[in-house]
C-alpha cells in the first residue's frame, strides 16, 4: 500500500492535528515511521518529548504513558551544545490501524525550541468489519 508522509516543526507547548479521516472511514493508516530532529542540533541544549495521540489533545505534556490507549507513538530528542555535541533520539511507535485524524505534541524540557518531526504512514485499505471496529475504537476513545 502507498505510504504518505508527514513533516513539520512543531513549537514548545505545541499541538499540531494530522487531517486523515475520509467519508466512509474505509482508508486506515498504520505508522511505519517517526523521526524528530532539532531546529539546530548541537548548537543548542534541547530535550523534545513528541508523542502522537489518536484523539484531539488539549494540552501538550512531557509525561509519557504506554498504558494511555489513545497514544499511538512517542519520541525523545535531547541534544547538546557542550564540547561532546551529544544527540539522542528514542522512538517507540504502535502498529495499530487507525482511520481518523491524528495529534502530535510537543514539550521541550530545556527551554523552548522548536523540532522538526517526520512521521511516513503506511494507507491500509480496511473491509467493512475492519472499518467498523475503527470507527467503534474513536467514538469510545472521544466519550
């Protein structure tokens, strides 16, 4: 299936909404990738926690819960502007199918850069069924 791409750069504090949904809910999407990257790594201290939830975010927070049903990844960048020039990046995503739209979030713990992200989601044609427990899966996710 066709894979589409997904790049921006998000601000501190920022939530950006990913527009997926179609009509009759019957294309899903699985992401197969999920990569962050500073607005200007090594020259500035920065530690970006970016997570992608599958319902709307009100508040961007630096707590990350695995236990949480509605995150569907999360992704960790620290880089530094010392003499070893370090740079982190941890990215943990699921493979669950969804077919609605997407948040990305971010909170940066040590100032207030910005990052860069780039999400690629692979387009999965879902029957009828498939698209009825995606759909069912959004609307208890939203009550």
């Amino acid at each position: 299936m066709p894979i589409k791409s997904f790049r921006g750069k998000i601000a501190d504090n920022a939530i950006d909404t990913i527009t997926l949904h179609t009509n009759d809910g019957s294309t899903g999407y699985r992401i197969v990738k999920f990569e962050l990257l500073g607005i200007q790594p090594g020259s500035v201290t920065q530690e970006s926690t970016v997570q992608i939830f599958s319902v709307p975010q009100t508040t961007a927070v630096n707590t990350v819960d695995f236990s949480n049903q509605e995150l569907l990844g999360a992704a960790f960048y620290r880089s530094s502007n010392s003499t070893d020039h370090t740079t982190t990046l941890n990215v943990i995503f699921d493979r669950m199918v969804f077919n609605h739209d997407i948040d990305v979030t971010h909170v940066e713990s040590a100032g207030a850069q910005a990052v860069n992200y780039h999400i690629e989601l692979e387009q999965v044609k879902l029957d009828l069924n498939e698209n009825t427990v995606a759909t069912l899966k959004d609307i208890r996710n939203l009550s």
